[in-house]
C-alpha cells in the first residue's frame, strides 16, 4: 500500500480551479483507504458538505510558522 499524499486536517486548495470552484483553502476530512476507491479525499470547504476530490487534483497548502515560534531560543543558544 502506497503512503497518502494527505492527512486529516492538511490544509489544501485545488491545483487548477474550475469555474464553480470556491477558490479557498479546505480542509481534508476523510482518506478513502479502499482498495478500489484510492488516492481519493474528502475536503470541507467552509460550512459547505465536504466533497471528494483525486489527491493529484490537490495542492497542500504551507503555513510557515508564527514569528514568536520561529525567533524561539533554545537553553543552549541555538534559535530554531
């Protein structure tokens, strides 16, 4: 079995929208792990029902770290 591209919660937007795309970040709510059904996620947009989506049809989405975690100084003087 291959590793999912996805994980709850990963923030993701589409690859390429279509006309009636939303355009914003969604959540992915739910992995289909079937052997027939693969590489296929549920995300929840907003208030909207979640709906399913090819993980190649997907883009995760990068949020970089707050300032205050990123200039955290470690005991020994390293920041992180």
């Amino acid at each position: 079995m291959s590793t999912p591209k996805f994980r709850v919660d990963d923030q993701v937007v589409e690859k390429q929208p279509g006309p009636l795309s939303t355009r914003t970040v969604g959540a992915v709510v739910y992995i289909f792990g079937n052997h027939t059904v693969r590489d296929v996620v549920a995300v929840k947009f907003g208030d909207d029902p979640p709906i399913a989506f090819h993980a190649d049809d997907l883009r995760k989405v990068v949020r970089r770290p707050s300032q205050r975690l990123r200039s955290r100084r470690l005991s020994n003087g390293w920041r992180v």
